[in-house]
C-alpha cells in the first residue's frame, strides 16, 4: 500500500511541477516578451492605463492558473494525510496531536488579537473593518507564536544534544 501511494503522490508532484513549468514558460513568452511603451505616452495615468489593457488580462489568467494549482495542492495535501492517518493508528494520534496543537496556537492568537483598525497613512482606501483587523492581527501573531516555537525548539534540541 505504502508503495502504492509513494508512486501516486510522486507522479501528482511531477504533474504539477511540469504544469508549473509550462505555465511560466506561457508567461515569459505572453507577458515578459512584449512590446515596449511606446515613447509618447507621458502621462501616468495613460501608462498604467496601457500597461493594464496590455499585461492585466494575461495575468488574470495566470492568478486563476495559481488558484487551480494551490487547490490541487491542497486537495492532494488533505487527502494524503487524511489517507495516512486512517493506515496506522500510532500516526493517527501523531497527526491528531499535530491538529490539536495547530488549533491552540491559532486560538491562542485569536484571543490576544485586536480588533483596533490601525492608523496608517491611507488607511480610509482599504475599508477596513474590525473584524479585518483582527483576522490580520491573528495571522501576525500566530506566526510570532509559530516563529519562538520553532526557535525554542532549535534551542531545545541543541542543549539536549550536549547534555547527552
């Protein structure tokens, strides 16, 4: 079984990076090879006027070509670990354990977050919303979190190598 799947996860990745590859090609040979702006357009909003008709349709294209494969990875990502947790159950625990602690540090987060809009330069533009600043405050802190775990547990792992 473990085989099996091996293979299947290894020709999925081999897809995706092939299609990957394919696209950015699509994309150096469509957008980066354009022509030039033409010298007689001086005013800025002629140019981003220009470069929009010109590059914002291919890239619309590219964004959805991103989301398909981010939802492909996803997919693959989900449905594998949810495979592999129903093939042993020592890992099942492992990976509910994983879960259970991902959850914590994000509750974590969202319990110290702030819902306070923050006072920037232009900050009316974005229309920002208290439950906005918090989902962005959440991230902000989560990955904090997630950094001093990760440096905490480089620390532990050096100490513990030299103590033994």
């Amino acid at each position: 079984m473990s085989d099996k799947l091996s293979k299947f996860t290894q020709i999925i990745s081999a897809t995706l990076f092939i299609l990957a590859i394919l696209f950015a090609i699509i994309f150096y040979y469509g957008v980066m090879t354009m022509e030039t702006m033409p010298e007689s357009i001086v005013i800025p909003a002629e140019k981003v006027a220009w470069t929009m008709e010109n590059l914002g349709s291919s890239l619309i294209n590219f964004i959805y070509v991103v989301y398909g494969l981010a939802f492909l990875a996803i997919i693959a990502t989900l449905g594998f670990s949810i495979l592999n947790i129903f093939t042993n159950a020592k890992t099942a625990k492992r990976s509910l354990v994983s879960i259970a602690a991902l959850g914590a540090v994000l509750l974590v987060a969202y319990l110290l977050a702030s819902p306070e809009i923050p006072i920037f330069f232009g900050y009316e533009k974005f229309n920002i919303t208290p439950g906005m600043a918090t989902a962005v405050d959440t991230g902000l802190l989560s990955m904090y979190l997630f950094f001093l775990i990760a440096v905490v547990g480089i620390v532990y792992t050096g100490v513990r190598s030299l103590v033994r």
